[in-house]
C-alpha cells in the first residue's frame, strides 16, 4: 500500500498554549477530543520497565489504569498523546486518526529508539527456549550448513532453540534483540524433509539482512527485496509447497 501522507516529525508540531503535558491531564484531553458520550475517566499513568515497547490501559468502573514503556518517557509531548489516542480507541472500538498512528510510528522506528528497544529486551528479558539439538535435527548443524552453502561462511554466530509450544503457526522467528533463531518444535520430526529445515533456517537468516521496514502506517516484515532474495533458495517453490501440507 502506497501511502501519500508526509511525515512530520513530531517535535515541529507544537501543543496549544497552555496545554497541561501531564500524563494523566494527556488523557484525559484526548479523551475529550474523542466525542465519547461518557464521563471522563479518572486516569492513572504510570512508566514501567517493560521488556520491550508496550503500552496497555485496563478501564474499570470509570478509572483507567494505564502503563506505559519507560521507553517514551522522553517522548516529545505530541507523541503521547498520539499513544493516548491510540490506546482509547483500543478501548472504545474506535479506529485512531492517520495523524496519530502516523506521529507514534515515526517516533517509534526511529533508528535511536530501536535501538534502545533492543537494549532494554536484551537486559530486561528472556528468551525462553529449547537446546537446538532436537529428537531428528540439529539446529546448529543446520544453521552452520546453510552458512556455507549460501553465506560462505560469512555469517557471525547466532543462538538457535527450538519452541517451548508446537506451534503450528508461527513456525520460525529471529530476534534481532538476541540475536536467536527460534524454530517450532512442531517441525521437529521425521515427516519434516531436511531441505525444508535448510529452508526455514534460510528464511530466518534473511530477516538479519533485511530487516523490518516502515512504509507509512504499515510495517513491511517481508519486503521485496527480502522475497527476491527467499527465491534463491535452490528448492523454494517445493518446500513452500510442503510447508502446505505439514502445517494446512
């Protein structure tokens, strides 16, 4: 999806004057500006040490406890009250404006605060998975075999696990926090063919040269260079073909 609106960085839009940046004062202004015909809610905001960057907000009998990433406590003021509208309309079944998805992504992929996403789940959390030596294949002989029959070699060590679940959904994942590649366990077996394993782990490794990209309010985990790339793969169209038929 194209999308024409111009990002604006959110520390050039200035609050009206006057305006209270207070967390729960941010609030309870959004709220307002949202139309609802309801009493304001008493609002109680509070930064937390998440491992990573969420937010969450929880109504009960007209008081809304919300929480926030210490992540954004810097956030510029604007940027919290996009998050504010956002998070309301969560709560409300509202879909929040373009503006305020628009004014929280580009604050949120901006190269500084990725990296210090990453920082806090490397310090703040934990990747709870299992060795990479599996019942009918090893992760790492795995990994170390497709690094040199497609990276030369070239690739810096990763940690590899398998999934605690036997997931039959989200069947790989790579952490660029960590560093790790997870694969589920459901695939650990002997229906699984070893180029399906090469394949998987191949995907997952791309993610590490292509990473997530931003093109307006959506966030392109795949994009095309990312796919050309996956296409190189020798057998691609068959093990896509198999993964059909393990995981319908």
């Amino acid at each position: 999806m194209r999308d024409s609106v111009r990002l604006t960085q959110p520390e050039q839009i200035p609050l009206p004057v006057g305006a209270s940046t207070a967390p729960e004062r941010v609030f309870a202004r959004v709220f307002g500006r949202l139309g609802l015909n309801r009493p304001v809610p008493t609002f109680r905001v509070e930064y937390r040490a998440f491992a990573g960057l969420r937010s969450t907000i929880h109504l009960r009998d007209n008081q809304a406890q919300v929480r926030i990433s210490d992540l954004l406590a810097e956030a510029p003021p604007l940027v919290l009250e996009a998050l504010a509208e956002i998070l309301l309309a969560q709560v409300f079944r509202r879909r929040p404006s373009r503006e305020a998805r628009e004014c929280y992504l580009a604050y949120v992929f901006s190269p500084t605060l990725r990296r210090r996403i990453d920082e806090a789940r490397r310090q703040r959390g934990r990747k709870q998975v299992l060795p990479p030596c599996g019942r009918c294949f090893d992760l790492e002989e795995v990994f170390n075999a497709v690094n040199r029959r497609f990276f030369r070699g070239r690739l810096p060590p990763l940690r590899l696990g398998w999934s605690r679940k036997r997931s039959r959904t989200v069947l790989g994942h790579y952490d660029a926090a960590h560093r790790m590649i997870t694969i589920s366990r459901w695939l650990d077996a002997p229906r699984t063919p070893r180029y399906l394993m090469e394949y998987l782990v191949f995907h997952e490794v791309l993610h590490m040269r292509f990473p997530v990209e931003r093109r307006g309010q959506r966030r392109v985990v795949h994009s095309r260079q990312f796919r050309a790339a996956e296409k190189k793969f020798p057998k691609y169209q068959l093990a896509r073909r198999q993964l059909k038929l393990i995981c319908p």
